[in-house]
C-alpha cells in the first residue's frame, strides 16, 4: 500500500538532454555556450553552490529579500496590533500603575515576532521558489550530489534540437550525454 | 607572505568528502559508540526518573525556598540557554564575517544549540512547580476574561525570546542540512534508508536556481539569527535586571551574559569536538588542530571579557555609593558563599590564561581540560549571581542559606544525559559536517588548486 503511495505522489518531471561533468570549470564554459546558442530553460545540477552557474544560464538575483522584508514588516505590524489589543484593549489590566500601552516594554516581543516572521516566511518562500517538498524526484545521475556536475536541457526548450546540444556538450568535454527526465 | 593554513587536510577530492561524511552515517557504528551511547542514555533515564519524581511531589523536593526562591532551575537554565549561544556564532555570525573556517563545525555547532535549547527549555517549565500548566504562558484566548499574558514581564520576553530561538535555530539547522541529505538519500542502497533521507531532504535537487535561492535563505536566516542570539541572552538577563535586587539591577548585564554565554558555549563546542574525534577519527581532517586552535583563541578573548565585566561590577558598585549595593559584592567576595565566587573567578579567568601559550591552545588533553574548567566557571557564575544576590538583600531578619538537595543534582547532571544522547544520536544518524559548504573550500591553502580533481 505505501509502495502504491509513494508512486502516485512522485514528482513528474520533463525529458531532456543531460551532459555530465567531472570538471565544474568546462560545464561553465558550456553552460555560457548554451545560453549563446539561445537556450533559455536550461539549468545545471551541482553537489554544492557555484557563483559562476547564475551568470552563465542568466540567473537573476533572488527575490526572497523582498519576503523577508515584507513579512518582517508585517511581524512588526502583528506585534504592536497584539500587545495593544490584549494589553489596552481587550482586557486591560493594571499591573502596578504602568500605562495600559507600555510601548517601551512590548519592544522585546515585538522584536521576536519580527525576527519570527521574517525567517519562517524566507523558508516558505524557499519551499515555493525550488518547489519543496517534492516526493522522489527523478534522478539523472546519484553522484550528482556528491562530485559530479550537469547541464540539463529539457525538451520543451526555446530551439530544442538533441544534435545540436549534444555537439555543445561534447564540444566542452562531458563526461556523458545522455536523454533523462528531470 | 603569510600563507593560509589549510582548512582540509589530506588532499581531499570532492567524491572523499562525500564518502568520509556520509560512511559514518551509513555504517554501523563500533562497540566504542554503543558503550559511550548507553551510558549517556543510563544518565538520561536517571534524569527522566529525577523529574518525573519532581513533577509529581512537587518543588519541595528541590533546595528552593525563602529567600532564594530561584535555584537550580533558573542557573542550569541559564547556563544551558548560554551553552546554545556560540552554535549560533559559529554557524550565523562566523558566516556574515565570511570565516571559512566555521565550515566544517558549523553544523555540529549547531546541532549543539538546537540540543541545548531543548535541555534549557525544559528547566522553567519544570520551575513554574505545574508544568502540565505551561500553556498558560502562552497567549491563547481563553476563557478566563479572556485573561492574557503580561507583556511588561521579562518572564514573557523570555518565553518569546527562547521559543522564537529554539525555532529559528531548528529551521536554520535543518535548511543547512538539505542538500546533504540529498547526498545522503543518492547514495543509499537500502529502500527504507532512501526513504527516509529521501523524505527528509524534501526532494531536493541541486539546481542552479534552487541554489541561488537556497544561498540567499541560508544568509538571510544567518542575519536574522545575529540580532536574535544578541537578543535572546539579553532578555535572559532581563529577566534579572530588571528586578530591584541589589547585584541584578544592574545595566552591565546584557552585555555581560552574551560575553559569556558565547564563552561558555565555545568551551562546550571544544569539548564535544574533542569527544567527536576521538570517537571518529576520519574527522580529524576536517576539524583540524587549526579549527581548535581559532576556537580557544576566542575562548580567552571572550574570557577577558567576562573577567572585565567582574571587575567592573566590582568597581560601580563601590563607586554607586549604595551600601546594600557594596554589600553584595562584599558578600560575594568574603561571605558564606565566597568559594562559589572564587571558583569562578579562577575557573572563568584565571586558566583560560594558559590559551596565551600556542602549545597549550594546540594541545587536545590540554584544551580539553581547560573547556571543562570553563564550563563549571559558567555554571558557578550564575549560582553566583543567582544564590549570593538572593541569599541576602535588605533585611537581615530575611537573610538565609541555599541548600541543594538530590534533586538539585540529579536534574543538574541528569540534563547532560539528556544533551550528550540527543548529541550522539545526531552525530550518527545525520551528516555531521557540511557537505555542500566544505567542498567549496578544499583548496583554501592548498597551493595551485591541485586538490581540485
């Protein structure tokens, strides 16, 4: 039964054409061939960050930032709102004659909620931008998260041609070429 | 030109990293694990023993009672909370500094502070005398009015304060840990280990974009993490200045905790990373005698530190002119309680002095020692700060001694049961040393980039 669970919620991905690389130096040289030759979905598949990759397939800085910003905004908003409202509002009490609205000593859970907000809505906006959870994605290759790299063109590419891609590829050296889905 | 020493040693590739961290995870582990595993585990069930007998006699089995009403609980939390801080260092504020050399500690660093707040948390809860009641804490609608929490009270900052870390030390824990999991789940063979590292990766993918995203969350979470950790150990010592206790009202205290909270929690970091490479001895190459050497330099910078902030609680309380004020540190100093004063001092102080020779900063026995030292100096501090500034504050009629109990004991050792447990269970069943973050830096110090295969 868990068997038949688990194949109706693996993630469906695209065939395409994946070159595989052992020098991370040559699938940069190749990644800035793809992208000349007008490729635009394209992307690269590494066991670790690499800051050359954004340039070479033409990432664009990350927004997340901006929901970082945001939701620490609205922390800020939901922490002033919430003290108010249960401390002035809702059900004032006086706690050794301080002012209902002790603004001065609401600072510290207002500032937990801001930090609260920020960081848990910086990891759902990651969970959406890399499309988390995903069950048993397909895999090209299991070394890929160990020392080995790819480049990976899915079918549905701007001018997809197996030909001409896998001349790209072997031009820059890959180590493999082969049809995968991702 | 000053070379830089090498973050990895042994001319490591990309595919021996990947095999040395995950084969502990994937082996099973020797009679030297099992044996330290079931001792640590005999000192948990011990604890659990100790507080299940609290909880269901109550408080009077601990040493509490007027005038010191806050006793074991609040120090060992206190101490506990501090011990989290320099996980959060090294993984947060190491990285916004760009130290290469937070790689390879970094994640069991964290791993420490997720454990460490888990171990602290456990003590107010248990302080309140009804823990089954420690929801009222919380701000929930209820139907007493609905009759909310006091935010005036630094008790409730701290509630705020801890439960937010404990969250977001948790989150940034496991989102470092993502794509080794990833590694993790591609290189099993059994279907239930897939499985299960399959599911706690999330289906990672390694992506360009992904990791252009995962890379901005991982900085932004680190930088959110700065002002909380600063935060959090100041709240704790709010929770202390802001009453009127002659020698707890005072304005030097957040910056005093955080100084030794980052002090206590590195010495506790040198000493699980002695135990960790003795216990896994392909580790050594990734957490060198360099990384040791870095971490007991800041060990004694912080050390000065705190002994700067002893002084100068020394000095404004003669130079306040308050007599109850001059009292307590007298008292401190020459009263009842002095040994517990002095052993601070020579513990939190005086030793980490050694660390001015490199051969005793570079030496394993002698670190070792020297952390251990450090982390009862820590634990004295705030029996110091809790029990002398209570035992006797403005009527004599009022004046009275601390006596620990069994229970003190047993909750205050017990706890590390509870620690070391969680720690060695990590250590073998999660990827202990980043992954994805050391190989980026194999070849710092390495000459030519030939370790780059």
């Amino acid at each position: 039964m868990l068997d038949s669970l688990f194949s109706a919620l693996k993630a469906k991905g695209t065939d395409g054409l994946a070159g595989i690389w052992t020098d991370e130096k040559k699938l940069i040289q190749a990644a800035h061939r793809l992208r000349e030759a007008g490729f635009v979905k394209f992307d690269a598949i590494t066991p670790f960050p690499m800051h050359e990759i954004d340039e070479a397939i033409g990432i664009p800085r990350s927004y997340i930032p901006w929901v970082t910003f945001i939701f620490g905004f609205v922390g800020l908003a939901f922490g002033l709102w919430f003290t108010w409202w249960t401390s002035a509002y809702n059900w004032p009490l006086n706690v050794g004659g301080k002012p209902m609205w002790s603004l001065p000593a609401f600072i510290p859970v207002i500032f937990e909620c801001v930090i609260l907000f920020a960081a848990l809505s910086s990891v759902g906006a990651l969970f959406v931008s890399a499309g988390l959870p995903k069950v048993d994605p397909p895999v090209i290759d299991p070394d890929l998260t160990s020392h080995k790299f790819a480049l990976f063109v899915p079918e549905n590419d701007r001018g997809y041609d197996v030909a001409k891609i896998e001349e790209i590829f072997k031009e820059f050296g890959a180590d493999e070429v082969k049809k995968a889905e991702f | 030109m000053i070379k830089r020493t090498p973050l990895v040693l042994g001319k490591k590739t990309y595919q021996d990293v990947t095999n040395d961290i995950c084969s502990l995870v994937e082996k099973v582990p020797g009679p030297k694990f099992f044996a330290s595993l079931i001792s640590v585990k005999a000192l948990f069930v011990f604890y659990l023993i100790v507080m299940g007998m609290i909880v269901a006699r109550g408080m009077g089995l601990m040493g509490v009672n007027n005038p010191v009403n806050w006793g074991t609980d609040i120090i060992t939390f206190v101490f506990w909370i501090g011990i989290g801080h320099a996980g959060t260092l090294i993984s947060a504020v190491l990285f916004l500094f760009r130290q290469k050399w937070r790689t390879s500690i970094a994640r069991t660093a964290e791993a420490m502070t997720v454990f460490a707040v888990m171990t602290a948390g456990l003590f107010p809860i248990l302080h309140t005398g009804r823990p089954w009641l420690a929801f009222w804490l919380l701000p929930y609608p209820n139907q007493r009015g609905p009759l909310w929490v006091n935010f005036r009270s630094p008790l409730v900052w701290d509630v705020f304060a801890v439960s937010t870390y404990a969250t977001v030390s948790l989150v940034f824990w496991y989102i470092g840990m993502i794509p080794d999991l990833a590694t993790l789940r591609d290189r099993a063979k059994n279907k239930w280990r897939k499985r299960i590292y399959g599911a706690l990766s999330l289906g990672w993918r390694g992506t360009g974009r992904n990791w252009n995203h995962y890379e901005m969350v991982y900085m932004l979470l680190a930088a959110l993490s700065t002002p909380l950790v600063l935060s959090v150990h100041s709240i704790v010592s709010f929770d202390f200045a802001v009453s009127i206790i002659p020698g707890w009202h005072t304005t030097i205290f957040p910056p005093y905790f955080v100084a030794g909270a980052i002090f206590s929690g590195f010495a506790m970091v040198v000493t699980l990373m002695v135990i960790v490479r003795a216990l896994v001895p392909e580790f050594k190459n990734y957490v060198t005698i360099g990384h040791m050497e870095a971490m007991n330099k800041i060990i004694m910078a912080t050390g000065l530190m705190v002994g700067y902030a002893y002084g100068s609680e020394k000095f404004v309380a003669w130079y306040s002119g308050a007599p109850y004020e001059q009292y307590v540190f007298m008292n401190r100093a020459i009263g009842p309680y002095a040994w517990s004063y002095w052993l601070m001092v020579v513990c939190n102080v005086v030793i980490p002095q050694l660390f001015w020779l490199k051969s005793v900063r570079t030496s394993i026995p002698l670190m070792f020692v020297i952390s251990i030292f450090v982390n009862i100096g820590m634990w004295f501090e705030r029996y110091v700060i809790v029990v002398t500034s209570l035992h006797r504050d403005f009527l004599p009629s009022s004046w009275g001694m601390f006596h620990m109990t069994f229970f003190d004991f047993g909750a205050l050792i017990g706890s590390f049961g509870m620690f070391l447990f969680l720690f060695l269970l990590y250590i073998r069943t999660l990827p202990a040393i980043s992954i994805s973050e050391v190989k980026p830096v194999l070849n710092v110090g390495h000459e030519g980039g030939e370790n780059n295969a």
